[in-house]
C-alpha cells in the first residue's frame, strides 16, 4: 500500500464484535483493523514505523510488515 496519503482506517465492525488476530502482536482481539489487520494498541507503532521509513524512502511502496521491518 502506498502511504502517500493518510488513509482512515476502519476498526469497528458495523454489526458485531469480531473477533482476529493481530497480525504483530499475534494475539485475538476484537478491535483489529479492518484494512491491515493490526489491533488497535499495535496500529499506532505500525504507522511510527512506516513513517520513519517514508521519511527515509519516499518513494517505496509498503505492502508488509516484512518491508517495514526490513528497512
């Protein structure tokens, strides 16, 4: 995904709790994000790291946490 621009991402899921995995921390939780797939207390160090490594490539495209981890 390229992270050029904010994009909002969703947690809520608009008829019930469901239940997933996080996938950095790897434990299940009901407020995972619905686009990447990362609960709601890991996203934020998420996106520290894919900032730093946009301020460092602005022009990579991210697509795993691999990639972010990587650089």
């Amino acid at each position: 995904m390229r992270m050029g621009k904010r994009e909002v991402h969703e947690f809520l899921h608009p008829l019930e709790p469901v239940y997933k995995e996080c996938l950095y921390c790897g434990e299940r939780k009901s407020m995972v994000c619905l686009t990447c797939g990362y609960c709601y207390e890991c996203h934020p160090a998420i996106e520290q790291m894919e900032r730093r490594l946009l301020a460092k490539a602005p022009n990579v495209i991210i697509s795993t946490l691999e990639d972010i981890e990587a650089a």
